[in-house]
C-alpha cells in the first residue's frame, strides 16, 4: 500500500508537466495563426529578363513552340517596365563576349537607349562587367528578343525615324536566320516594322517586304506570321484607300483557322470594312459581329470603339435603328456621343437636324474614316421622312414636301418620292401636272394571296425535310427479308397460338 502511494504521488507532477506543455504548443499555434503571412517579394526586370531568356532557350532545345508564347503573351507587361536604365542592362548581360559581332550590337542597341540621369561611375563599371556565375544563352531568338525590346521601348520614346531604321534591321537580322523556332517572336518584329513606317507616314514602303513574307510563311506553314502579315497588308491598303486591291487580297487568300482570337478580330473588322464601303452591308454586318464578339471582352476598348462606330453606321445604312443600350456602356458613352446624335437624326427623318450633326461633327467623322459612309445615311433619312409625308397626308404639294425634307426644289422632292414608289417604301401615286402626291390607303393583307403564299412556303419546307429524312433513312439488307416467314407460315403460326389459348382455358375450367 505504501508502494502504491509513492506511484500516485509520483504520477501526479507528470500529469502538470503534460498540461503545461500542452498549452505551450496552444499559445504556439495561436501566435502563428496571428503572425502576418510573409510577403511576396517582387521580380525585378532584370529577374524577368533571365527568366524570358530561359524559356526561349527551352522552346529551341526542346522544340516546344508553347515556352516562346509564354514570353510573347508577356511582352505587355514587359513593356511596362522597359527604362533605359534596364534596356542597358539587359544589353550589357546579354552581348559580354568579346567578339566583334558582340561589341558591334551592343554599340548598335546602346544607341538608340538614352543614357540614364543619374548614375554613377562606380554603379556603371560594376554593370558593365558581367558575372561569372550568370549563364545567358546566346542563340539568334534572345538576340531577336533584345532588338525587339529595344524597338518597343524606341516607339513609346517617340523616336520614329530611329525605330523605323532599328526595324529594318530586325527584319534583315530575320531573314538571314531563317530558323523556324523565330516563328513565333517574327510576327511581333513584322508587326512593331509596320507600325514604326505608319508612325513615319512611310508605309507604302513596307508593302512589297510584307508580300514576300507572307509567301515566304505560306510555303513554310507559318500560320502565326501568315495571320498577322495578312492583317498587316490589310490595313496598309485601306491606310490608302485601296479598297480593290485589299478585297482581290482578301478573296484571292485564306486566314488561318488555327489563328487566336485578336488576330481573327482584326481580320474580321478589315473585311468588314471592305464590305461595307462595296455597298454588301448585310455581309458587312454579320462580320463586324463577329469582330466584336472575338475581340477581347475586359481589353481592347480602343478596337471594340471602333468597330461599334463602323457597326452603328453599317446598322443605319440597312435601315435599321441601332439598340439605345450600347450606347449607353461607359466605355462606349463618349466615343459615340456624335453616332447617337446622327442616330437620333435618322431615326426622326429630320433632314435638317442631319445636316446640322454633320456639320456639327464632321471633324471627328473624318478622323475616323466614316465621313464618306455617312453621306450615303443621307438617302435613309430621306426615306424615312417620306414615310411619316406619307402616313400623316393623303395628298400633298410637291413644293410642301421639298420644304419638310429641306429640298432645293420641287423636281428632287419629285425624283425622291418616285424612287421610294419604286423601292416599295411608300404606296402612292404622283399627278404631274398640278404637281402634288396621292397617298394610296393601305389594303388588307389578309384580302390578298400573301398569306396563302407564306403557308405554302412553311409548307414547302416542312416536306422538304421529310424527304431529306427519309432519304438518310438506313434499311436492312435484302438478305435480312430471306429469313422472314412467309405471310401462310404466319398465319398457321397464330392458328397454333389461338388452339393453344384456347387448350389452356378448357384447363383452366376443369381445375377452379
């Protein structure tokens, strides 16, 4: 008994030494729950830059195209940070060799880099001489991939003759490598070598190199350089207004179906203008649509203006009345302040209050390249106010009507009103000698054949697919209709059923 006294008291400072142990470890746990979570250290540019230099020596080692696309899709985010201070940088870690053609791009690229500020000599020196441990690889997609750098931060400066000879030396250094691991990095360089000649009005002069490219990347496959040198000479031809040669460009080519989404928005929006100026506004309709539903939903404001601007006036060239609700976005409110006005015009019939909207905004119509396309809405609101004439008067002068729709004379209002007779837009009849107009009254519809026709078309098309279905009917085999019974073994096999049945109810009776 003494024994067992001794292990109990014995055993009870063990169980304080667990109980304390075990809050130690709570009040652990509490103060790590409320420790802040350690904070994410940001990449600096120059981190970024042998990161991209990585992933374009892995998509040539490994031939995987998808480590280039990486570096492509974060060029934007790239080219907020480009400084010269960087640009110098990356300049001096990538060419620190010692052969000629080294020092000849580093001299080259520096250049067309401003010098930094404030820097001091002692900072230079140490930037200027390269680390030993740092391993950058050198092969023509990261000496690309500078030149493009550098082009890019050249364009944002605003040097535009400095960019546009910088650009033709990318595209001089591309077609003397001709490798096809460049694919990817070359429809950027042919896209920024475009855009520095629009910059310098010098466009015209990149056409021909754009041409033998794009049939340079048709022979070798280059879907992503084909797509963006078709765009590019797309809209080379309509900077000029060469309407014909971009629509023989256009029918004459075929645009990649594997392209991404922007690049089949701007072609879908260069076609679409093509069309519209060719008077086919109802393919040129269905195609701004598509632009706008490829462009990108969250970016790209810029673009999506510009085809809804294009759009609106597509819509009222048709006859159409653009929906109040797009004008209403607040990316969109500005932008087409004087599209909605013009809308308002159109949807009126007042011809006047037109002609005071393009008076009013013919500057901003002209810089955006609609000013020729507005003046044919000019026939639309005439229409339209010919058809209020009509609804609101059974009979009126001539000269009344050149005076509603702000006519020079009689003689148009008479021309107009006969070309809407012709057109079906109004039922009416013209008395030329005492030069006024008659409006017919409006017949029943239901008196006339029209709804017989209409229910023979539904009709018509409700045995076409029919036919269509049963023509896509599959049948069995002849040798299937071998195996059938004839229609007298038929009818022997039912007799043997009905006997049975009736066997099988005598059985029944018998046995209740």
């Amino acid at each position: 008994m003494v024994k067992g006294s001794k292990k109990g008291k014995s055993s009870q400072p063990k169980d304080v030494e667990m109980k304390d142990v075990a809050k130690k470890d709570e009040v652990k746990e509490v103060k790590d729950a409320v420790k802040p979570p350690p904070e994410k250290v940001e990449k600096t540019p120059k981190d970024d830059f042998k990161e991209h230099l990585r992933l374009i020596d892995r998509a040539v080692t490994t031939k995987e195209p998808r480590h280039l696309l990486r570096v492509v899709r974060s060029l934007p985010s790239t080219r907020k940070k480009l400084t010269a201070e960087n640009l110098r940088e990356f300049i001096t870690l990538l060419y620190n060799g010692r052969e000629s053609m080294d020092s000849a791009n580093k001299e080259m690229l520096l250049s067309f880099v401003e010098e930094p500020m404030e820097v001091s000599t002692k900072k230079e020196t140490v930037s200027s001489t390269p680390s030993r441990q740092t391993k950058v690889p050198r092969i023509p997609e990261t000496d690309i991939y500078v030149h493009l750098l550098v082009l890019i931060h050249v364009i944002d400066k605003g040097s535009r003759t400095d960019a546009a000879k910088l650009s033709t030396a990318i595209i001089s250094k591309l077609v003397a490598h001709n490798r096809r691991s460049l694919d990817v990095l070359a429809a950027k360089c042919y896209f920024y070598y475009s855009r520095a000649y629009e910059l310098c009005d010098r466009l015209e002069e990149v056409r021909s190199i754009l041409h033998s490219r794009l049939r340079t990347a048709t022979l070798n496959h280059d879907l992503e350089t084909q797509a963006m040198l078709l765009n590019l000479l797309l809209r080379n031809y309509l900077h000029y207004n060469l309407y014909e040669q971009a629509e023989k460009l256009a029918s004459k080519t075929s645009f990649p179906e594997a392209s991404s989404n922007n690049d089949w928005a701007r072609y879908l929006y260069y076609t679409g203008r093509i069309k519209a100026i060719q008077l086919d506004y109802s393919e040129a309709h269905r195609t701004l649509l598509s632009a706008l539903r490829k462009a990108p939903q969250s970016t790209a404001v810029g673009f999506k203006q510009t085809v809804t601007k294009l759009l609106v006036v597509v819509e009222l060239l048709l006859g159409e009345i653009p929906e109040r609700a797009q004008f209403k976005k607040d990316s969109m409110r500005a932008a087409l302040r004087p599209y909605f006005e013009l809308t308002q015009a159109v949807r009126t019939g007042d011809l006047k209050l037109f002609n005071e909207n393009l008076e009013k905004h013919g500057e901003v119509f002209r810089s955006d390249r609609m000013y020729t396309l507005i003046l044919r809405v000019r026939h639309n609101v005439i229409k339209t106010g010919v058809r209020q004439i009509s609804v609101g008067y059974s009979r009126i002068a001539l000269m009344d009507v050149a005076k509603k729709l702000q006519l020079d004379s009689a003689e148009e209002a008479e021309f107009i009103i006969a070309k809407a007779i012709k057109d079906g837009v109004i039922e009416a009849e013209i008395n030329h000698e005492q030069a006024y107009v008659r409006t017919q009254d409006t017949t029943d519809v239901y008196a006339t054949r029209e709804p017989q026709k209409a229910f023979h078309g539904r009709i018509e098309f409700c045995l076409d697919i029919y036919r269509n279905s049963v023509m896509a009917m599959r049948f069995p085999p002849k040798s299937y209709h071998a195996n059938l019974e004839s229609a007298e073994e038929r009818r022997e096999r039912e007799l043997q059923d009905i006997e049975f049945a009736k066997e099988v109810a005598e059985e029944d009776d018998e046995f209740p």
